[in-house]
C-alpha cells in the first residue's frame, strides 16, 4: 500500500493513446484504431511506422477504402509524405491503396522513387495492373523484374487472361512450367480464366489432364475452376462429370454447375441442381435467375427474384441488373418500380451496370422520365459511357433524336470518352431522323475520338443514306466496309430501295446478295415482292422460276393454332 504523501503516478497522453491503438488493432477494430490517429496528430505525436503500415494493411484486406483514406490523409498530414520512398513496407501498402482508389498514376510515381524496391513492391505494382485491366502495362513490369517469384507469374496470367490476351497467358504458364519455380493452385486458376476466353475444349482438356497428373484435383478451387471453364464453354456434360467426382462441393462448383444449363437452355436440369444445393448464396441465385431471363422465361426470373428477397438472401448488383433486364423485356413497369424501390430503401449502392439497367427499364416500359430522374441523380463523376449511351439510346429511342445528339455534346464536354457503342447510338438516331449530314459528320468524327469504324458503324451510315434516297453515296460506302461488303450492308440498302421503289437498284443489290448467299430463300422473295408492288407481275414470275432453277424453297410460316 502506497504511503498517503506519494503522487499517483499518471500514464503520459502519449502511452495511453498509443496502447489504445495497439489495442484496438490487435482486437481488429479497425475503426476505432483509426479515429485515434487525429487525436495523435493534435498532440504532434507520431505512431511507429509499422503501427501504421499494418493498420493500412488490415484496412485493404477487409476492404474498408473509406478507412485507408483516412490513414493516407494522417500520413500526408504529419509529413510523412517524403518518407514514403524509404519506408519500403509502407510503401508496398501505399501502391495498393493507390490502385484499390484507382490512382494508378500515383501508384507508379511511388513506385519510381522507390531506391530499393523489392519482389513485393514490384508484386504489388502488377497485381495493380491487373485490377485496373493494364495488361501491357503489366508486361512491361515483368520483363524489368530481375527476380520473380511464382506470385509474380501467376499474377501476370491472371492480367493477361481477364484483359484480352488469354493466348499470351497460356504462352507464359508454359514458360513458368519449364522453370524451376514450380506452379501452385492459383496458376492454375489464371490459366483456366484463359481458357475460358478461348473457349477451345481441347485447352481445358489439357488443363485438366495436368492438373490430375500434379496431383492438384483434389484442390477444392482447382477442381472448381476446371468445372466452372468446362461450364463456360458450353461442354457442361463434361462440367458434371468432374462435377459428380468431386468428394468435396463447394457453392462456386454447383452455382457454376447451374450457370451451365441455364446458359445452354436446360432450365430444368438447372433448377432441379439449383434445388439439390445445401447452401446457396446471391451468385446462385442469379445464375438461375439470370439464366430464365437469357431464356426469355422472365415472369418465372421475377418469381424467383421475389423468393429470394423472401428467404432473407441479399441480392447483389449482377442480381438487380438481371431482375431489371427482365422487367424490360416484358416491359413491366410495375415489378420494375418495386426493384428500384428496393434499392433505394435498402440504401443499396447501385453500380453502372445497375443504373444502366435502371434507364433501360424506364425506357423499354414507356417512362422516359423515370430513366432521365435516374440519370439526373447519378453524379457526373459516376456516369460512365455505358450510362451515357443507354441514356442516348432510350432518349432516341423515344422519338427526341435531336436530344440524343445534344446528350452526346454534354457527354463530351464533361469530359466522358465515347465508345464504339456511343457511335452505333448516334448514327442509329440520325438514321430513323434523316439528319445525313449530322450522321455524315458523326462518322467522320469517330477517328478524333479513337473509335475506329467497324462493320455496324458502316451499316447505320448505309441505312441512313438509303433511307434518305442518296443511293450512289450508299454503294460507295459498302464498298470501303473494312473486310468487304457484307450480306448485312446490302440487306440494309435493298430495304431502302424497297421503301423508295427503286426496283432497278433493288435487283442489282439482289444479284449481289445471291452471289453471297445463294440458298436463301429470303432475298428472292424481298425482290418479288418489289416487283409485285411495282406491278410488275411478268418479273414476279420470273423469279419465281429462278428459285425453282436454283432449288431454293421459300420457308413456311410456324402456326401454334391447331
């Protein structure tokens, strides 16, 4: 017992405030550990550098961006910027906060100052790339490292196989397969990503083959990820196969087992797995809804979307854009109003996908003011080209064609970058308006923006100039169609000439069309037909006969009336 005359010994504020975050960080409250750092900044106190570097750590592993923000601000506000470069173990933190707040710019220059970056700096740097879809970029990187490790490889298949190059992903896993470093699981589920997008069934077999000679079948995500690329590909009888094998199933073998059969049209078979599940979780859910709207069973895909919100099961934004897609395609305003509703009371965070799909349903159910208070109420910082041309589209789509063209000026003012699609929009709009040299100048001004002119670019402008009687002009354009006239481009202009009874083009476009296509029955019936409307009876005849030369049968009309 402490004699009566000696002072209580008080901790110091410095002690308390640093065993407080100590405490809180060790007991993983996140939050609480970083509403200390401001209370050390006023006190000009500074917490250990590694304190800090697990803190961020922690953060982006629980994926708490507003958090790591946070600690970015305490680090720039206590001067500590300059410091980044040396502190190689906060830094590598640093650069994936950049990348996770899409500052890939900021990542980089970090990285540049860097005096001793090592195999985790540069491991981050490529895991970075692949997230923001940087594959060149990333490449790049990789031929610089002077050392790798099997992360740094299995980290570059993944870029290139999610982001366009699948074939180079499977190039380099072969290269990582001759060298000494070896492959684990996660090599594996890169290459499988690959192919997927190659969707060649020979690949997987491969795969599948060397997986089972490594041993690695029994890795619950492999034997997932081979079932999964087998689904994707369309060979879901091979998917159940490997399917029934497996000891051991987890939720991403049947969700992807589901996905499988609906994608190829077996909504039964899919939903008698999807009812076999022990557990399901919101991708399975919208695998089976996803797969009845892809059907066009939309009605039973509201059903299901109703049955899931009932058992307590959160939808996510792939399940919203699914369930919307459906109220579009039966043009049910109703159902569509109670989604929307239901994320606003949920306080549910739309993404663009999301909100396109929110206009598109205005649009489609004939409320064209809906979709403009939801496009009005994202932020511009949000709206990105996929909001904007569905934005565009339903505008034009609902008569306003001007309005489209004076949304594309906002677009571009504000700093949006158009796309093929933007194009497609705008040249559609002039098209179903007759403004050619508005849709003339739209075409020409594709190159300024980066968008370079493929085949359905080509086939608006043909449109529009068929549509408008500038014949010549058309033909001219079908002949600079990068890779040659298509079937498709003349189709558009023997429309026209139909529309203007220019039955003399009409049959040189004919001709053209039957030198490519000569089985269709089609084009000899659309050419009859504008030799009927002439009153041309004798050449009606005619081609009558020439379809018997040629052994062309016109298809009959399906009846479902008894």
């Amino acid at each position: 017992m402490p004699h009566p005359s000696t002072p209580t010994v008080r901790q110091r504020p410095r002690s308390c405030l640093l065993d407080a975050l100590h405490r809180h960080l060790s007991a993983g409250h996140l939050d609480l550990a970083v509403s200390i750092l401001p209370l050390l900044a006023r006190r000009g106190l500074r917490p250990p550098i590694h304190s800090l570097s697990l803190l961020l750590r922690r953060c982006l592993l629980s994926r708490s961006l507003p958090l790591a923000r946070r600690i970015l601000f305490h680090l720039n506000l206590t001067s500590l910027k300059p410091l980044y470069p040396s502190l190689t173990f906060l830094s590598n933190h640093l650069i994936s906060l950049f990348f996770a707040l899409r500052l890939p710019d900021r990542a980089r220059d970090l990285f540049d100052t860097m005096p001793q970056p090592n195999i985790f700096s540069y491991n981050a740097m490529l895991a970075g790339y692949a997230r923001m879809a940087m594959p060149r970029a990333a490449r790049r990187l990789f031929d610089r490292m002077a050392v790798r490790d099997v992360v740094s490889w299995n980290t570059l298949i993944i870029a290139l196989a999610r982001h366009g190059s699948p074939r180079d992903a499977v190039w380099f896993y072969s290269r990582l397969r001759r060298s000494p470093l070896g492959f684990n699981a996660h090599t594996f589920s890169g290459l499988l990503t690959a192919c997927v997008r190659l969707e060649e069934l020979c690949v997987v077999r491969q795969v599948h083959g060397q997986v089972l000679l490594v041993g690695f079948l029994s890795n619950l995500i492999v034997s997932s990820a081979i079932v999964d690329a087998y689904s994707k590909c369309g060979y879901v009888s091979d998917a159940k196969r490997l399917f029934d094998e497996m000891k051991v199933k987890d939720v991403l073998a049947w969700t992807t087992l589901v996905y499988g059969y609906a994608k190829s049209g077996d909504l039964i078979t899919a939903h008698k797995l999807f009812d076999e599940m022990p557990q399901r979780n919101s991708v399975s859910w919208t695998a089976l809804i996803g797969g009845y709207v892809q059907n066009g069973y939309s009605y039973k895909a509201l059903d299901l979307f109703r049955l899931m919100v009932g058992e307590c099961v959160s939808p996510d934004q792939f399940t919203f854009s699914s369930s919307l897609c459906a109220c579009a395609s039966v043009a049910s305003l109703k159902h569509g109003k109670q989604i929307h509703a239901r994320i606003i009371r949920t306080g549910f965070h739309p993404n663009a996908i999301v909100l396109s799909s929110l206009i598109d349903m205005y649009s489609k159910c004939g409320d064209l003011v809906g979709g403009l208070w939801v496009f009005e109420r994202t932020d511009f910082s949000n709206r990105d080209v996929v909001i904007w041309n569905t934005m565009m589209s339903a505008v034009g789509q609902h008569g306003h064609r001007r309005g489209t063209i004076q949304l594309f000026g906002l677009m571009i003012k504000v700093g949006t970058k158009p796309d093929s699609n933007t194009f497609v929009v705008l040249l559609s709009a002039c098209s179903h308006s007759g403004l050619v040299e508005e849709g003339l100048e739209c075409f020409r001004s594709m190159a300024k923006h980066g968008v370079f002119p493929e085949e359905e670019h080509y086939l608006c402008l043909v449109d529009l100039l068929g549509r408008a009687g500038h014949f010549e002009e058309a033909m001219d354009w079908i002949r600079k169609i990068p890779h040659g006239p298509s079937i498709r481009a003349y189709n558009a202009l023997l429309g026209a000439c139909r529309i203007h009874g220019n039955v003399e083009l009409g049959k040189e476009v004919a001709e053209r069309i039957m030198e490519l296509e000569t089985s269709s029955s089609g084009i000899y019936v659309s050419v009859s037909n504008m030799h009927a409307e002439s009153g041309r009876w004798e050449c009606v005849e005619k081609v009558r006969h020439l379809m018997e030369e040629n052994e062309v049968r016109k298809e009959r009309a399906a009846s479902w009336i008894d």
